[in-house]
C-alpha cells in the first residue's frame, strides 16, 4: 500500500489543520480530553458541531445537496484523523450518523424538511430507543407497543440504556405495531418529541462514575403518524440500514491513537511522580504489542475505506472494524490500568483532580468494557463475519 500523501491530500490535510488551529478551542479540547463516557456531554459537542457546520464539514456522507461534502475515503480518513489527534470533541452520532441517513433513505420530503436542517443547526438533539428490558442482541423481540388511534398511535411500555435522553429533545424508536406473523414484520419506527405528555426518564448511574444512559418510561404516549418513517411494520427495513451506520461508518484509528497518547502523557506523569515505569520490561512490552497493533488496524482501516465510493457505507465488512476497534479500546485502557498498578485500586469516582490523567484511566478503564457490547455485542458481530463475510 502506498501510504505517502499525495499533493493533493497534503493541501487538503493543510486544511482541515488550519481549521483546526481556528476552531479548536482550548476549551473543547480539555472537555474531549477529560471525557471518560462514551460521548462527551452536550455543551462540549454542541459548539464544535457547529463550527463545523460552519465549514460544511458536519455531515460528509450525507448527499451534496443536503449538506455532504463528496469526499473520497482519504478524505474521510485525512479529515477523522486529524481531528482525533488534535484532541476534538466526538460528533453526537445520534442525529448526524444514525436517524439522519435513515431519514434521508426512507422519510417522506416533508419529514426531510422539518428534521435534517434541525440536525444540521444543532438545533434537536437525538437519542436512540431500540433496547428494551430483555430486547437488547434479539432486537425483534422488542414489546413496547404502538396502536392506532386515528392519526396518532399511543405508546406503551420502556427502552432502556438510552444514552444522553436527559438531554434529548428527540427520540427515534422502535416499537411494536403488529404480533401477526414474523416479530420483524411488526415493528414500526418512529419520531418521538421527548417532551410528550407520559415519558418519563429515568437515570441509571455507570460503572464508571458517569451519567451516561437511562431507562425511559412510555404511558399512553401519543405520536402522530406524519412521524413514522416508512411504512408501518417496515421499521427493521429502517433499523438494518441504521445499524450498518452505527456499527461501521466511523473512522477508529484516529481516535484510538488519540487514546494511546493519553496513555503515554500519563506514563509520563507517573515518570515525573518518582514512579520509573519505562523500566519495567513487561509493561514497554506490552505498550509495543499495542502499537503493533494498532498500526495494523490503521492498515485494515484503510484498505477497507480505499474500496468504498463517496457515501458508500462498508456493509458487513464494518462488523470486523466495531469488533477489532471496541477490543483495541479495551486493550489500550487495560494498559492505563496496568502503569497505574495498584494505585487503581484507590480510585474514587467522586474525586477530580484537575489538571491530571491519572484519576482518568480507571474510569476509561470500566467505561470500555460497555464498547463490545453497544452497537452490536461481540459475540454478535462474529456470527455476522462468520455468516456474512467469511461465509460459513
Ligand atoms: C454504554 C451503553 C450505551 C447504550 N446506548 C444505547 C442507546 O442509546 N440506545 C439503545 O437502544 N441501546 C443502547 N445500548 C444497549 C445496547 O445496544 C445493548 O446493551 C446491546 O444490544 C446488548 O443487549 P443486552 O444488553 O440486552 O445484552 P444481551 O443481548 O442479553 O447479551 C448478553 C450476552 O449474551 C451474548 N449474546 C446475545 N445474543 C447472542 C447470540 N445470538 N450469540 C452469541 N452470544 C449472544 C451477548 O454477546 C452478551 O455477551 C447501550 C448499551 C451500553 C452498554
């Protein structure tokens, strides 16, 4: 593979690192970097979202006429690793990467007006309702139900792990409409203002220490049908579609390294402490073994996306990256944890010291272990490559 940029790329790579040095405040970039959750909080998304919309960079796979930028995928790679090195915040994939495609794909031209210039403005701020309480892998067995009443349908039952819906305004769900015949020719998705009389949420602390994910509750909450998307019970038509993007659609390695060099500023703290980490031979070992690997996933990255045209999602083929990304996250806050030794043991998530990693790696730590399961559990994702890709 030829890995040298052409002048092109470097002039486009000179770009985004303009834009970068112009947009990324220090700000954000400290909001990104002491970020332990899955996805920074909405007041450290949000501006950055914006200056990037700005630009016109928000939503490259989107199609030109809404909003895309038609890069290539050395564009894409170029532009997702740039902004992971220099520290910016996550995109809410929520609305961008998840409901807008799926908007654009299956919404009437109306619901294509009302929704996506509000993605794009930052304006409505989306969280996702597939899981249930015992629906979570077997995703069709989902219960909360939909009956018809006129022109609305009223709700009933609970989603569960619904990162960020304290924050939501939106909701996009699956729901049952139909128990005749297969359990996924009965489910209907649906656009939910949040603030519908009958939903409540309800916090669930993580792991972690951070407040991520919640269980909400439905109670004869009424939505019209000018929000469903599609047609009735030919919402896991939405839902396949939807999840290609959350699975696969991203960039990991930037990010990755990004993590890594986390690890390794803290290595250097521990250094300045008096604690001689360097010497010990297991852990540089190890710390190499990480790198070798993630060298090696840049490269399956990048072959994957060199097959791709503009817009085009990798199908299948996304389970291998979510599965090898989601173990190389692990593997890497594993390593956090090992240089910090039994100083993890003494971590306690009420306290913050400013100005440190260190009091990071353990919530990193815990945090990751949730990457090989949302999106798609690991276990999942090997029954997809061994049917789909490998083909046994
Ligand atoms: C941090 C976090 C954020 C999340 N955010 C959201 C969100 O915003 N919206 C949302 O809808 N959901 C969200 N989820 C839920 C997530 O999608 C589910 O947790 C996931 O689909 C797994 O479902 P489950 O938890 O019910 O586990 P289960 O499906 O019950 O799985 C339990 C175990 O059984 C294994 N297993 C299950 N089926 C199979 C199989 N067929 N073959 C082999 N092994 C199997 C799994 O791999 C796993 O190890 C989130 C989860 C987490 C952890």
């Amino acid at each position: 593979m030829n890995l040298e940029l052409s002048p092109e790329q470097q002039a486009f790579r000179d770009e985004v690192r303009t834009f970068l040095r112009e947009n990324l405040t220090p700000e954000l970039q400290h909001g990104q970097r002491y970020t332990t959750a899955v996805y920074p909080e909405p007041h450290i998304s949000g501006p950055w979202q914006q200056a990037l919309q700005r630009k016109g960079w928000l939503v490259p796979m989107w199609p030109r006429e809404w909003g895309g930028t038609g890069w290539n995928a050395a564009q894409r790679f170029i532009f997702e690793s740039e902004c992971a090195l220099a520290g910016a915040p996550l995109v809410h994939p929520m609305g961008v990467r998840l409901v807008g495609p799926v908007i654009l794909r299956f919404g009437t031209e109306e619901q294509k007006r009302q929704y996506l210039p509000r993605i794009l403005n930052s304006e409505d701020y989306w969280c996702q309702g597939f899981s249930e309480p015992g629906a979570g892998s077997d995703l069709a067995s989902l219960k909360m139900t939909a009956v018809s009443d006129g022109d609305d349908y009223i709700l009933n039952g609970s989603k569960i792990w619904t990162t960020h819906a304290h924050h939501a305004n939106m909701m996009f769900a699956l729901v049952r409409t139909s128990n005749e015949g297969k359990r996924q020719e009965g489910i209907t998705f649906l656009l939910i203002d949040m603030k519908s009389p009958g939903i409540e949420v309800h916090r669930i602390d993580t792991i972690g220490g951070d407040y991520d994910v919640n269980q909400v509750f439905f109670t004869d909450v009424r939505v019209s049908k000018a929000n469903r998307v599609g047609a009735e019970n030919a919402g896991w038509d939405c839902a396949k579609y939807l999840l290609e993007f959350e699975r696969g659609a991203g960039i990991f390695s930037g990010r990755l390294r990004s993590q890594l060099k986390r690890v390794g500023a803290a290595i250097d703290e521990l250094q300045a402490q008096g604690k001689d980490v360097r010497r010990d031979v297991r852990l540089v070992a190890r710390f190499g073994e990480v790198c070798a690997d993630l060298d090696c996933f840049e490269m399956m990255e990048l072959r994957i996306m060199g097959t791709l045209q503009p817009g085009q999602n990798p199908g299948p083929v996304s389970s291998i990256l979510k599965l090898r990304a989601s173990r190389m996250k692990q593997a890497i806050a594993e390593l956090g944890v090992e240089i910090l030794g039994p100083q993890a043991l003494q971590w306690n998530a009420e306290e913050h010291q400013e100005g440190s990693l260190l009091p990071l790696l353990v919530p990193d730590y815990l945090n990751s272990r949730a990457f090989t399961i949302f999106g798609g559990a690991a276990e999942v994702q090997l029954t997809i490559i061994a049917k789909s890709v490998v083909g046994v």
